[in-house]
C-alpha cells in the first residue's frame, strides 16, 4: 500500500507541474528506497525491478551522437530541405515529418528517432514561424505508432519477442499492415488536431524557398565521419537479431566511436545530453519497480488474466484494453516485463498458432499504443518533452494529455476489429 501511495502521489505531483518532474522521480525513489519496499540490489540491479539500463545508456549513446552532428549543420540542412519540399505548407509539412518520424521508428527505434528529429523541427518551425509544440506533440506519436511495427521499433516488442519466440519477420506481418493504415489515419486526426497551428506565412515561404540547403552545412569531414558512425550503428540495430548486441551497447559504441575518431572534444559531446532526463528515467524505474516488489502491478495483471476465464476473444480485448489503460499510467517497458510471463501462459493453454499468438499483438499494441496516452506513457514522450524543455518550449502534461487521450482511444479503437476479423 505505501508504494502504491508514493507512486500516485509523484505521478499526482508530475501532472500539476508544481515540482520539476526529475526532482518528483528522485524523490519517489529515495522514498521507495527509505521505507525498504526495495533495496540498492533490486533497484539498481535487478532486471525486472530496477534501473533498465539499457534504455538509459541507448539515451545516453544516441545523444552523444546527436550532440556530434549537431555541429556539423546536417539539421539545418534538413529542415530547409523539408520546408522547401513542403513549399511551406504548415500541414504538408507535419505530414512529411510524421511520416518520416514513423517510417524511421519501425527501422531505428521510438527513442532515438525523435531525438534525431526534434532538432529538425525546432529549426524549419522558426525558419515559417509556426509553433513548435503540436508538431513535437504529432511526431512523438507518429514514432510510438510507427515503433509498433517491427521487433526494433519499440522496447517492449524486444521483450514480447523474446517472450513468445516471435521474430523480426512475425512483427512485420502481423503488425506493419495495421501500422500503415493507422498512420492513414493519423495524418487525417492531425488536419484537425492541429488545426489551429496550421498558419501559412507567405513572406517566410518564400523566404525559404530561396534558400540553399546546401549552405547550411558547416563541416562537411565532421558531417561523413557522423553519419558513417550512425549508418553502422543503425544497421547494427536492424542486425539485432543476428548479431545479439543489446541497442544500448551499440550505441555507446558509437558514440565512444565517434568521439574518438574526430576533432569534437569529450565536453562538447557531453554538452547537449539531456541529463534531467536521464535522471528522470532512472527514478521512474525505481518507483515502478516498487510496484512490482510489492505485487501491486503483478496482481492487476494476473487478476485481468483470470477474469477471461479460457475465452480467447474477450481474453485479446481485454489484454488490449487494460494494456493500453496502464502503459499510458505507468511505463510500458516494466509492464510488458511484468505482463509477458501471464501472457506467455495463456498463449501455452491455448494451444499457441495464430489464435494463441494474437495474445502476444494485443499485449504489444496495447503497450505501444497506449504510451501516446499520457505524457510519461512512453520514453520517447519524455524524451521530447525534456528536448522542448530545453528549448524554452516547455509542454505540459495536460497539453500532451489531452491530444494523446484522442489519438489513443481511436487507434486502440481501430485495432478491435483488426484482431477479430484477422484472428477470430
């Protein structure tokens, strides 16, 4: 009870925005650690109740890289890019970034795509003069949407596959086809969404227009050596399955790599990583991981489980649902950790196959889709909001929240009949 207590009072706290969130987290894990609802070996070592450190060196790796070719003028190059092929259009625009935010978090991941792609969006925003916020807002959850198609494209499908025996393949044909038709469906809910936002500024389009993309570039040597480093890296993510390397020690070695092999210095690297974030990561990890200690998650998983009673279809919509209810309150890496052990049984009574398997698409469109839901949902989110932070455009919670509950209800919605008609 005292670590459902502290849990609700932080996730209460971060959502008035009284208190910075990254000293809400801290101080929710200091409290788990006092009252010994976890202890140093279960919160910083433990896999299913501690730290993921491996989402938080991925973070920290992929920053660094960013960070690199942040110097290089590549963002600027792209933006004026995209503002020009867009011809200025604010809504054209945001439906070329979400469609490149979604296409390029099916082959990295969620995470590292939005931190490739905020920089980009803050710049072509202020080349049109057009608020930043509802396209940070739209392709955080174009990347959460595009993520859920393939094994790679969000952590907890890596869990869920290794869970169920599922391969890179399984993801691609169960999930993409209903990935691609939902982002039809995004960019259509983003027309009205963000209507407001969608101010032309003739002056400024044709201003940008002018410009050559080309002349942005500032180091060309430093531009190659970065993405030569973020090919391999990209492509050792896309080779997980061959290769067995965690993404996060990719990453790191790309970064190390990078650092290394050119000019740019160790304090310039380490200048844009987004330590608030990091540290907001770890503490959440923490006081979710209390949770789990304690049974709190467990129990109102397993209690979803018996309540199916051997009934497959209200089984796969009642894991859809619930899935998506929680992973929008709490992370959805730990709880896919916690859930995929419930899931794996269920599949095993029913015989496995496809009718066992639409168990395992459930629990990760759930999952996926329900990390739009909330602002902490998903890390991708929090990796934006701490990005837009940072950038002197603070977004709230409740301003996330309220676009994320629409899109939310209507994709997990849209995946209803997908599963019955498909699977049963």
């Amino acid at each position: 009870m005292t670590a459902l207590v502290i849990f609700v009072a932080a996730y209460i706290l971060i959502a008035s925005e009284k208190v910075p969130r990254t000293a809400v987290a801290l101080g929710g894990a200091a409290l788990m650690l006092l009252f010994h609802i976890t202890d140093a070996e279960k919160a910083f070592f433990s896999i299913k109740t501690g730290v993921d450190w491996n989402v938080i060196f991925l973070l920290l790796g992929m920053m660094v890289i960013v960070s690199v070719l942040r110097q290089t003028g590549v963002f600027e190059y792209v933006a004026i890019w995209a503002a020009k092929r867009a011809r200025g259009k604010p809504y054209r625009l945001m439906v070329m970034l979400v469609v490149i935010t979604a296409v390029a978090s099916a082959l990295l991941d969620n995470v590292t795509t939005v931190l490739l792609i905020a920089p980009v969006t803050f710049l072509v925003c202020e080349r049109l003069g057009l608020k930043v916020t509802p396209y940070l807002i739209a392709e955080v959850m174009a990347s959460n949407i595009g993520g859920t198609a393939t094994l790679v494209g969000d952590p907890p499908n890596i869990i869920i596959a290794s869970k169920g025996g599922l391969s890179f393949n399984d993801f691609l044909s169960h999930l993409a086809p209903l990935v691609v038709g939902l982002m039809a469906v995004f960019c259509g809910l983003c027309r009205w969404l963000f209507r407001s936002a969608f101010v032309y500024d003739q002056e400024r389009a044709i201003a940008v227009m002018a410009l050559n993309e080309r002349e942005a570039i500032t180091d060309r040597r430093l531009l190659w050596q970065g993405l030569a480093v973020l090919g391999l890296v990209v492509a050792a993510f896309v080779l997980h399955p061959v290769l067995h390397y965690e993404p996060s020690i990719v990453a790191l070695l790309g970064a190390g790599l990078l650092v290394a092999a050119t000019k740019v210095t160790t304090e310039q690297a380490l200048a844009e990583v987004e330590w608030p974030t990091l540290v907001f990561f770890a503490g959440l990890f923490v006081m979710v991981g209390g949770l789990v200690e304690t049974g709190v998650i467990g129990d109102i998983s397993e209690a979803a489980a018996d309540a199916t009673d051997g009934r497959p279809g209200f089984a796969t919509m009642l894991l859809l649902g619930a899935s998506a209810a929680l992973s929008a309150i709490v992370d959805n890496i730990p709880y896919v950790a916690t859930m995929s052990p419930i899931v794996a049984d269920l599949v095993q009574q029913q015989g496995g196959g496809d009718g066992g398997h639409v168990l395992w698409w459930a629990l990760a469109l759930g999952a996926d889709l329900g990390g739009n839901a909330t602002a902490v949902g998903a890390s991708a989110n929090v990796v934006v909001l701490g990005i837009a932070a940072r950038n002197g455009t603070p977004i709230s919670f409740w301003t996330f929240t309220k676009y994320g509950l629409i899109v939310t209800t209507i994709t997990v919605g849209l995946c209803v009949p997908y599963l019955w008609l498909r699977y049963l």
